[in-house]
C-alpha cells in the first residue's frame, strides 16, 4: 500500500478526523473509499456545498460601518464575526 501527501486545512483535517470518530472509522478508510469510487468512475456525489458565510456585523444598513469597526483591519473584521 502506498502512502500519498495532501495539503488540507487543519481545521478541515479536525472536522473529517471527528466526524470519522463519530462513524467508527478513520479518515484514511474515508479517503480510500472515496478513491476507490473515483478511480471507478462511481463517485457521483454531488459538490460539497459550502455553509453560508456568518453575517457580518459591521453594517447596519444605514451610515456605513458600525462604530468601532476599523475597515482596514482583518482582525477587526473576523473579531466582529466572532461575536
């Protein structure tokens, strides 16, 4: 059996190595069935679809930013999506 190196998120690899615990198998058993299907042809499964982004609170549909929200900062912008 040969070994194969992927780049993926950490916070993806967290998420699939729980859900794989929650179904009593791992993520390396995921992805193999998983290549077992593509490389038959069988994987018909459709996209992953995406969970819609988390409103932002940085608009109150009114005069622009809500105070206290500094637009040139990222960290001020996830800040506010995390509260």
């Amino acid at each position: 059996m040969s070994n194969l190196t992927i780049s993926v998120d950490d916070e993806l690899i967290r998420q699939a190595r729980i859900r794989a615990i929650e179904q009593g198998t791992s993520v390396s058993a995921k992805v193999r069935e998983f290549l077992t299907q593509y490389a038959r042809g069988d994987a018909q499964a459709p996209a992953p679809t995406l969970a819609e982004p988390p409103p932002l609170p940085v608009f109150d549909g009114g005069s622009g930013l809500q105070a206290g929200i500094e637009p040139g900062s990222n960290k001020a912008l996830w800040q506010a999506a995390d509260a």
